[in-house]
C-alpha cells in the first residue's frame, strides 16, 4: 500500500514539481541531475513524501527554470492534516 503524502502542503509542492518536469519532457533522472540531487529524492518529492527545505526548493526551481515562487504560490502551513 502506498504511503500518503506528509501534508497537503507537500502533496502540492510535488504535484507542481511533476507539472513543471513534464512540461519540461525531463525524466525524474534528467530533473535530478540539474538539480543535484539523488533520483529517488524527486520521485519521494513528488508523491508528498519529503518535506524539502529551502535549498532543495531552490535547487528544484533552478533544475526546472522556473521561479522558486511557482513552487510554493498559495501553499498554507500544515494544520495538523
């Protein structure tokens, strides 16, 4: 069974990610070596397993060319969810 995601918070933030990568036609492999990090990092990412800090995030945005504010525009703090 899969786990869910960590909050509704992370589940967004991987949702864009895997947005922005599509569009991009990158692999998660592709996406991680621009953004130097491990391939599994950005699948856990995008399933809302991880909670990223703010030089993951940078380091994401800078991978897909696009401004670290797209990641996280409209997110709200966890509410114990």
């Amino acid at each position: 069974m899969a786990k869910p995601p960590l909050s509704a918070a992370t589940r967004t933030i991987g949702e864009r990610v895997r947005e922005f990568r599509n569009d991009a036609g990158l692999s998660q492999e592709q996406l991680a070596e621009l953004a130097g990090v491990h391939w599994t990092f950005v699948s856990q990412v995008e399933r809302g397993l991880r909670n990223i800090n703010l030089h993951n995030l940078l380091k994401f945005a800078d991978g897909l060319g696009v401004n670290p504010a797209r990641l996280v525009d409209g997110l709200r703090p966890p509410s114990g969810d």
